[in-house]
C-alpha cells in the first residue's frame, strides 16, 4: 500500500488568504516529495472556504514544477463544470508540462450549493457527467470528433496539441456508491473512494466493489488502482488525539453543511452546523489515534488490498501543525508499510 497527501485546502477564518492557503499547500508537497509519499491529491471546489481550489490542473502543474518525483492527481475534476471542448486540450497541456507524473481524477460534484450556482443542478449531475467523460474520451483518444447527445452537440473537431503518448494521462473515476465503483472498475478506470466519516463497514463494501468490477477483467485489470481517502491525523498522545477529533468533529458540521445539509454560506464561509455524529462514534469513522494504534488500523485497508492509502489532514489545524503530523507519520508509521525508494527517502528524512 502506497500513501498519498490530500493537500490542505481548508482555511475556517477567511482572513487567511489564498496566497497564505496555496503557499502551505506547495510546502506540503515538497515535504511529501522528500518523505517518500507516492503522490499528493489536489481537490476542486469554488465559491467555498472548503477544498478551495478552482483550478486543480493549473495547481497540478505548479506542484510538479517544485517536486521530484510525486504523482499529481486530481482529486476530482468536476467534469459538469467544464466545456470538455475546453477541457480536454487544458488535460494535455498539464500532461505535458507535469511530465507525465498528471493522473486525472473526475467526478460529478459533491456539493449541491456550488453546482446549484454555477447553473448545473446536483440533480443532472450524474447524467451530465456520463456524457462529459465519454466526450472528454473521444476527444483525448480520437482526431476529428463529433458529436450529438443531450448536452453535446458540435461538428468534427481536433483538439490540439495532441496527448504526449498518443492516449489521454491515466483516469481515475470518484465514485462513492459500492454500484458506481464496480461499474467503474469493469470499464478499465482507477477509482478513487472514501467513506468519509461512516464506519468501517461502508469502506469494506467500498473495496469489495473494486475488486468485483477488476477481477471482472481478468488479466487486463492487473494495472487498476484504488486509492482510498480518509481523514487521518496521527497523534502524539490521547490527549492530543482527543484534541485532532474536535477539530475534525466542526470540520465535518461544515463539509455536511454543503455535501448533505441546507449549504448556509455567508460571503464564502461555510457555517458549522451540529454534526449528528457523537466523538466517539466519530472517531471510529476516521483515522485519529497514536502511532502503535494507526500501524494497526492501516494494516487492515493494506489487507483489503487498497492501493494507494489518500491521507487527508484537512480538519482545520495551523500549517505548522500539518507539517509536523507529515513529520510524525513519516517517522512513526509509514516504515511499516513502505518499501523500496519510498522507504529509503522517509527513512533518511525522519532521521
């Protein structure tokens, strides 16, 4: 099981400042690139103080140009929001200026308030987004493209410049539904998942969609992955740990305010609603204990056979920190389950 960093993209006072946020966001790849992370994920959200990046792929190709050897990944595009005419040639151009370290990850949309007022209800997204990617395929994949559907319909086009290999930068699919996942999977994608803060159990029917849909292609789905989000924040001591699961306890009142709830938002602010959640039985839908007992837990998902563990420390606490929870997971947790190049640069920078 490899690890990935969903990159910090939640400031609670406004007052913080985008060029504040994205600068703390650059400093954390390149600590994950020097700590031995496989990738670090990128979201998109707009008119928001959650997940607020509104243009992943321009992000993307400002990460690779201050990395090494980090995947880059979308997490997710929000292909209703986009013109796939526009799209597709912006997939290429940060193809090729990521050096082909760019995996593209899309989805429908999460937030009901955000898609609502950019004129693309929640409730066409499914459908919007089914024709988009099958676009955003024949354009990537074909010259000279038309096409006729419901929210498509143009003469022969080309996008230009052409990908960099011939074929479109690897494509992982955001699926939450243990159907759209197994659908995913049989159609040849990598799929990307989370729970989000339900129990254990939801993750397990998660995978096992995964694994029916990539087991249904046989050998040609040797190469899938399932990457696999949580919040995850290790912790010092019990104390400390008790003080992290607040704070994700008022993260996810916000997230549900705009991914469930009403979505009351005052001048970008999502407002803390009561999460239904106690902490307790919070903390048993997320990752936020002490390192013996995170080694453990984590052991479990590498057992199920996910891929690539997305680590998301996005509940609201100071850069300082974000930085040193990377730090401590680096150090306490990950030579369990490193290997190879990985292992060797979280072992010499923990040292």
């Amino acid at each position: 099981m490899h690890f990935n960093n969903f990159l910090a993209a939640y400031y609670p006072d406004t007052r913080y400042g985008g060029a504040r946020l994205y600068a703390d966001m650059l400093e954390q790849a390149r600590l994950v690139d020097r700590l031995g992370w496989r990738g670090v994920t990128i979201p998109e959200h707009h008119l928001l103080n959650i997940l607020l990046v509104p243009d992943p792929l321009q992000f993307a190709v400002k990460v690779a140009s201050v990395t090494r050897a980090l995947e880059v990944v979308t997490s997710v595009c929000v292909l209703p929001l986009h013109d796939m005419r526009v799209f597709a040639g912006q997939v290429v151009q940060a193809d090729i200026l990521c050096d082909g370290r760019l995996i593209l990850g899309v989805g429908r949309g999460a937030f009901a308030y955000e898609l609502a007022r950019m004129g693309k209800p929640i409730e066409e997204s499914r459908e919007r987004f089914d024709e988009s990617l099958n676009v955003l395929l024949a354009l990537l994949e074909r010259e000279e493209v038309s096409w006729h559907g419901k929210y498509y319909r143009f003469e022969p086009i080309t996008v230009m410049p052409r990908p960099r290999t011939g074929q479109p930068p690897p494509i992982m699919i955001a699926a939450l539904l243990p159907e759209a996942i197994e659908a995913s999977a049989r159609r040849g994608f990598h799929v990307q998942t989370t729970p989000l803060n339900a129990s254990p159990e939801k993750m397990r029917e998660q995978v096992a969609a995964f694994m029916r849909g990539r087991e249904a292609r046989g050998e040609a789905g040797r190469g899938q992955r399932l990457g696999l989000m949580r919040v995850c924040c290790v912790a010092r001591d019990d104390a400390d740990a008790r003080r992290k699961l607040a704070l994700a306890h008022d993260y996810y009142g916000r997230f549900h305010n705009v991914f469930t709830g009403p979505g009351i938002v005052e001048r970008g602010a999502i407002k803390a609603l009561p999460l239904r959640q106690s902490l307790e039985e919070l903390s048993q839908g997320i990752l936020i204990c002490t390192a013996p007992e995170m080694v453990e837990r984590l052991k479990a998902y590498e057992a199920l056979g996910v891929d690539d563990f997305i680590m998301n420390i996005n509940i609201g606490m100071s850069h300082a920190e974000n930085l040193e929870t990377l730090h401590h997971f680096a150090e306490a947790v990950m030579p369990a389950f490193a290997s190879g190049a990985g292992a060797a640069r979280a072992a010499g920078a923990a040292t």
